[in-house]
C-alpha cells in the first residue's frame, strides 16, 4: 500500500513540474535594435512623416528615436556623451567639428542636402520686401549665430549686405530654427530669416519673399550626414545613412523643399 502511495505521489510531482516547466518555455519575444538619430531642428518633419516610417516598413526589427534641435546644441551633446548613431547637421562646421575631434566615422561622412536661407515675413503682409532692408523690420528674428546654423548663415548675408549693425540691438535670437519660424508665424516678429523647407511648412501662416542674394554668403547650404565613430547600432547606422542618400528618399526630401547636396 505504501509503495501504491509513493508511486501516486511520484507521478504528481513529475506532472506538477512538467506543468511548471511548460510555463518556462513561453519566452517573450526579442526586441529589435534602438537605432538614434541626431538631425537638426529643421529635418523633423520630413524624418518623422515620411523617411523614418518608410525605413521602418522596410526593417520592422529596427525602431529609429529622433533628436532634434540647433546643430551646434546637438555637437555639444554629442560630445557630453548623447549615444547617437547618426548625425545630420544644418552646417559643415558642427560636422568636421566632431569629425576633427575624432566623435564621426570620417569614411562615412558626406554633403547629403543642400538648402536656401530665406526672408519671412507674416502671412498677413509686412513692409520688408527684401534683404536690403532687413534692418528696418521693428521686431526682426534669426536663430542665435553661437549656435544655430541658420542663424551663422543669416548674420554672414546681413554683414554682407551692411544690415547687422542696424539690428543688433532689437534683434530676438531662436535657440533654432523653428523657434525663429514660430515667432513670425505667429506675429510676435515681423521679418526672420530662415530656411527656405522651414518657410514651406507654415505657407499658410508665412510668405518667403526673398532669398539671399547672390554673393552673401560664402558657400550654400549644405547638410551633410555621418555616422558616429562609437555608434552603438554602427551596422544599422549604416544602411540607415546609406537609405537616405537612395533616390527613393531624395524624392521625398525634394517633397519638403531640400536639394540634393551637389
């Protein structure tokens, strides 16, 4: 009788533990990469609408998180330490910067984009027509020259073109571009010089009416692209960079006003 017992008592236990094991087995499934990107305040739109998702339909097992903001802020990030995989800046400065400075793969670094600075004014009209009277605007508007791209584009053309001085002393500084295209759309500036895909996103608030003019700056516009030397996704980092410069995605940047790099 005992040994009956014992034998009942055994095939439980062997069920209960089978039963418990059963449970182990279901394991969750695995995460895909984290790929970061670091972009300048400009690109957003165009990255999280349309590029971003497009990539990640093509690479489910890939999730892209953005960083946007004024390039110079983003350099200095990235050089406290911001884990980025990729970097696309609104300037060639912030670039070789970091790529000086040993932060970017220098074989991977590339002119991708190329942009125009323009002059806004509000929708609802304003008497500045043009770079050569800039200084006139009562409440004018650039990105801060110490660290936003458009900003340094914006005080090199109205250097050039004698306006500076007559507007250092009222002049609002964005901490970026956007903050800069904001203050027009919404009144609290009346002239802001931004670019020219800034200016295409709030047609309906703002007007572009004038580009700088030929001469005022030194070079064009160019964003280029890299990826970072510690990149901690460098393979996807990679095709990622590698997929945007593809004719598919350049469609979709002239879409939102860019031109390919030359």
């Amino acid at each position: 009788m005992k040994k009956l017992l014992c034998l009942v008592w055994s095939l439980m236990l062997v069920i209960m533990v089978a039963g418990c094991g059963g449970d182990k087995q279901t394991a969750a499934p695995q995460s895909g990469k984290t790929l970061r990107l670091a972009a300048a305040a400009s690109m957003e739109k165009v990255f999280t609408q349309k590029l971003i998702p497009l990539y990640q339909q093509k690479h489910p097992e890939i999730k892209i998180e953005g960083v946007y903001d004024a390039s110079g802020k983003l350099q200095a990030q990235i050089e406290s330490g911001l884990a980025a995989d990729v970097f696309v800046s609104a300037a060639n400065k912030q670039m070789n910067a970091l790529s000086e400075k040993g932060y970017m793969d220098k074989s991977t670094v590339k002119p991708l984009l190329e942009n125009k600075l323009v002059l806004i004014v509000p929708k609802s009209g304003s008497a500045i027509k043009g770079f050569g009277d800039f200084s006139k605007a009562k409440h004018p508007a650039i990105g801060d020259p110490a660290s936003v791209p458009a900003g340094q584009y914006a005080k090199e053309a109205l250097t050039k073109l004698g306006q500076w001085d007559g507007i250092q002393y009222k002049v609002s500084l964005g901490t970026n571009v956007t903050q800069v295209l904001n203050w027009v759309a919404e009144g609290s500036a009346d002239a802001g010089l931004v670019y020219a895909t800034d200016a295409a996103l709030l047609k309906d608030k703002v007007t572009a009416v004038a580009e700088a003019p030929a001469g005022s700056l030194k070079k064009p516009v160019i964003y280029p692209i890299g990826v970072l030397a510690k990149a901690p996704q460098a393979e996807a980092a990679k095709d990622f960079a590698a997929f945007l410069q593809t004719e598919e995605a350049m469609k979709i940047f002239a879409a939102y006003g860019f031109a390919q790099a030359k």
